[in-house]
C-alpha cells in the first residue's frame, strides 16, 4: 500500500492536490459523480468546476463563483467558491434576477438553442473516423475534444443555475399554501426526457424478444462457459458475443439482433459505469450491461411505457386543477407563473446527463483511446487504455514530440511513459481500498446555501454543521431525505457499481451509495432505491419519482451510510414519504 503522503497527494495533478492551505476551505466527497478514485486522465479532464464558473459568471450569480476542486486520496472534493461581500452580492442580485426571469419566461428557446450546440458540436466528433487520421490531426481532434467538453460543461450549468431556482422558486411558492416538496413533485412528473426515451427503447427490445420468441437465447448464452468465474471484462464480452451468435442462426434473431445495434447506433455512446471519468467503457464498446437488462426486463414481464405515462401525466393535471383552485385569486397568476417555470425546466435535470455526462465524455474517450491505440503502436502502451493513466497535458506532450521529430520522440518517451502508467495504476488500485472522509477543511461562519450544492448533492447548512444527524439513532433504522413518496417492503439488492447491475432481479429493493445515468434503466424494473448519497434533485430522487417508485436519498446526511448497515437479502420498508428505511427481517 502506498504511504500516507502519497495517499492524500497522488502525484499525477499536483495543482488540484489537497495541501495545507486548503484546509482553511469546506470540500466534500463527490461520491455521486466520482467514486471509485479518478483515474489521472479523469481527474485532469474534470471540467464541470470550470463550467460552474463560467456559468455564475455569465449569469452574474449573487451567491457564489461556482466551484473548485481538490485532489485527496485520488477522489474528487469539490468546494464552493462562495461570494462573502455583501456589497458585491447586492450589486449582482438585480443583473441575476433580470437574466433568470429571461431564462425562464423563453425556456423552450434559450434550451433549444443549448441542445442544438451540444449536438452539432458532439456530431462533429462523432462523424470523424479517428482511426484513419494522421497523428498531427488526431492530435487537432483531441484538442477539440477537451474545448467542446469545456463548453458542455459550460451549457450544463448555464442552463442547471436557472432550472434549479425555478425549482427552489416553486417550492417556496408551495410551501405558502402548506403544498409539501414530497407534494410538490407531482406536479413535474410525466415529461420527456432523453434518459427515459432510451429506457422506453430498451423495454421495446425486451418486448420484441419475446414476440419473437427469442427470450430464450438469453438464458443459454449465460449457461455457455465457465459460470464460476467472476463477471469481468473479458467474460462479459465472451456473453454478448454468444448472445449475438445464437441471434444470428435464426432469421428473427437476425432482426432482432439488427434492431439492437441500431439501437446502440443512437443510444450507445453512454457509460457503463463512472460518470465523470473517461476511463470506463460505452455501451458501444461493452453492450452487455444493456443486453443484460434486457434480459431482466424480459424476466420482469412487461412495463407499458405509453400506460405508465398517460397514468402520471392524468394524476398531475388532476393535482394542478385541484390545487389551483384552492390558491387564493390574488396569488393564482404568481402561482401559475412559478408552475410553468419550474415545469419547463424540470426535465433538464435528466436530458443533461443524456447530452454532457454520457455523449460528451464519450466523444472525449473515443479521442483518446485511439491516442492510445497511436501509443501502443510505439510500444509506450502494453494496452490502449494504459493511456487514461496519464494526464491530457501529458498526452498532449507527448504526441506533439512525435509529430516533431518521431525517432527522438519515441527514444524521449518510450521509457518514461511505461514506467509512470505502472507506478500509477498501483496507486490508483491501492486507492480503491481507502474509505475517505465525507468533509474536509473548515466549515464556515457564514451559511452555505448554494441551490446546487442542496439539492444536488443534499449538503444544506444543517447538514455541514452536523445538526441534522439523527439522534439517539434506532438499530436497523435509517433516515435520509423524502426523494420520492409511497411505502414498500421487499428484500434488499445490495450494490456499489456497474459491476452488480447484473444482480439486480426484478422487484429489488435498491440499497446504493448514489445512483448515476448509467444506472437509469435499473428503476423500470425495482420497487425502490435507498441511497448514501443525494438531494431532492439527485438521480435517483428524480428517477424514482418519475417510476413512481418509493426513494430515501442522502442517508449520510444523518450520519449514516445505509450500504454499511444493509445487507442483500434483508427484507426491508422504504417509506418514501417520511425518508425513513427500516430493516423489518434478517
């Protein structure tokens, strides 16, 4: 195991290491977005901070300059870079009102507009074959890579600030007329959005299976090989490649198996895993995940999408009418005016993990999988994704010395490259055994209200300060935020990653430390999720309430992660309405 010191200052981005200094400033553990460690290459392309920054400042946001980030046993601390003069924040807050009221009162456009950039920008890679590229133009593409992923993550938060204050806008609206947050959602649910739209896609796969009667290629291509064996890498690929040959020997398995690479054609550029680290693999280079829960929605037996959404899209219209006529005439337009905001708003929370967390770093991976592919050919790389273990500005060194001079830029590099991917792997692996604080540095005087450092991630003042931690906490019972209402027993599936979405059966109750993009087309087929992590705005909240299934998010917030209590097979009560998760049989 590494020492301490290098613990704490993994040496690959030494600029965003946690130092001294730091100490004087609140961070907090990104468990939602980066756990495991980062990879060197993960942590060096780590761009939504900058992306907060530019967007407070384009906004003139009053509160805070966005957020930075450290380095500290090879995870991700983000911290607010709040604004603590008084006079600067009543100078912005006129400039911020008048930029978010236009924001919102022309949504449809100002969003149309950020979508139509997002995918001309993200077509642009996608249609270039990097494989035929000379190096010095592939070195051109990569540069353009990192600057479109800089300006995604720029779009992102643009557009999240206003979504998330029409948001906390309409909940203190409600809360004037006694209309709860666990309420409140009812209103938002039955949008469209781009995460669901692929769940919709995976789910008529499913069906489609089984009109064709095809579901059985499922179960015999998981009885081919060595089942012993743990679920990796190389037997997950020996799985998809029997499930695509036992397709192929029959003509509706041709058809089917045509259908679902045009499904991967449009949805594949999405991660298995991680969210915010080009490291893991797309469906497009893994499809297992995907044909794997497939597979599960078969055994599951059907989920009527057009059913589901006409059933939550009646009951909103329904709570709407009911409770505008109860707001008094003189509040009725505020009211509807806070509504419409919030409701043109609501589905960016899902449609930005479709356009930056999954296609953005897509198109950044592919670029620099083939600089490592490019690598491995000058035997730098034993493998091509050896090159995540170093940083952009590295890479980008290292290629601009072939281009120069390719004898003297192999001969410069082709002992030190190796070298330094092997020291790092080991520590990055090392990483993966050390528990890290959820808190580091100083918390301050003054109240931390970032609205996406609340409801993001659940951190509200409360919880900074530590006076929201359960009292005289009960054995076997858990508390955490109301993410989505409804009350359920079932028994507990008990996973940290990608590497257990096979496990999870039809009506699992999921226990998770966070839930991520990729773990989107889980939620069709559970009763409900309980998180470590998380805020009212977190996926798992936000995809719970859309299934219609019970959530409790951020147990840690009261001073417990619920993954360490909970075992898989417990049978378990989620009550989503109080946030209460109680273990009711060993």
């Amino acid at each position: 195991m590494t020492n301490e010191n290098q613990t704490h200052m993994v040496e690959w981005l030494p600029e965003n290491s946690y130092r001294k200094e730091d100490e004087a400033k609140l961070w907090f553990h990104d468990v939602l977005h980066n756990n495991p460690p980062s990879s060197p290459m993960g942590a060096s392309v780590y761009h939504w901070p900058r992306g907060t920054q530019v967007a407070s400042e384009w906004m003139s946001f009053p509160y805070s300059r966005g957020f930075d980030y450290k380095l500290y046993d090879g995870r991700i601390y983000p911290g607010v870079l709040p604004i603590t003069d008084p006079e600067e924040t009543k100078a912005k807050e006129p400039v911020f009102a008048e930029k978010l009221l236009k924001a919102l009162d022309n949504w449809p456009q100002f969003y149309a507009d950020g979508v139509k950039e997002w995918t001309n920008s993200l077509s642009y890679l996608r249609g270039i074959n990097k494989r035929s590229l000379p190096l010095d133009r592939l070195l051109m593409i990569l540069r353009d890579a990192v600057k479109i992923s800089k300006r995604s993550w720029e779009l992102h938060f643009i557009y999240m600030y206003p979504s998330i204050f029409a948001y906390m806008t309409f909940e203190g609206v409600c809360k004037e007329f006694n209309i709860e947050e666990r309420e409140m959602r009812v209103f938002l649910q039955g949008y469209e959005t781009k995460m669901f739209e692929i769940d919709r896609a995976m789910w008529k796969l499913a069906d489609l299976a089984q009109e064709m009667k095809l579901s059985s290629v499922f179960d015999l291509a998981e009885k081919i090989g060595d089942d012993k064996q743990p679920m990796n890498e190389a037997k997950r690929a020996e799985r998809t490649k029997n499930i695509k040959r036992l397709m192929n020997e029959s003509d509706l398995g041709k058809v089917w198996w045509n259908q679902f690479e045009n499904f991967l054609e449009q949805y594949g550029r999405r991660t298995t895993a991680a969210l915010f680290d080009p490291y893991y693999m797309t469906w497009n280079e893994d499809p297992y995940p995907a044909l794997s829960t497939i597979n599960t929605y078969i055994q599951k037996g059907g989920f009527d999408f057009e059913e589901h959404t006409k059933k939550i899209i009646a009951e909103r219209d329904k709570f709407i009418e009911e409770t505008i006529v109860k707001i008094p005439d003189k509040d009725k337009e505020r009211f509807k005016t806070a509504l419409k905001h919030a409701q043109y708003s609501y589905p960016f929370n899902e449609d930005h993990n479709f356009y930056v967390e999954q296609w953005t770093y897509t198109e950044l991976r592919y670029a620099i999988m083939e600089c490592g592919y490019r690598l491995m050919k000058f035997k730098m790389l034993k493998k091509p994704d050896d090159v995540f273990f170093l940083t952009i500005a590295e890479l980008e060194q290292v290629l601009e010395d072939i281009i120069l001079s390719p004898t003297m830029g192999v001969q410069d590099h082709s002992l030190r490259i190796p070298n330094t991917v092997y020291t790092r792997k080991q520590i990055w692996q090392d990483l993966h055994e050390v528990k890290c604080p959820a808190i580091l540095g100083t918390v301050p005087e003054g109240r931390v209200d970032d609205p996406v450092f609340i409801k993001i991630w659940g951190m509200t003042d409360e919880v900074i300060r530590g006076s929201a931690n359960t009292k005289d906490r009960v054995a076997g019972r858990f508390e955490g935020f109301p993410g989505a209402p409804g009350v359920i027993e079932g028994i507990a599936r008990v996973i940290f990653g990608y590497e257990g979405f096979m496990d999870v059966q039809p009506d699992d109750v999921l226990v998770a430390p966070f839930t991520t993009p990729a773990w989107t087309p889980l939620f069709s087929k559970i009763k409900g999720v309980v998180t470590d992590s998380g805020g009212m705005l977190a996926h798992a909240a936000i995809c719970a309430r859309e299934y219609n299934i019970p959530a409790v998010v951020g147990t840690i917030t009261r001073g417990a992660r619920v993954t360490e209590y909970i075992k898989t097979g417990q049978r378990i009560r989620i009550d989503g309405t109080k946030g209460v998760v109680e273990v009711i049989e060993e």
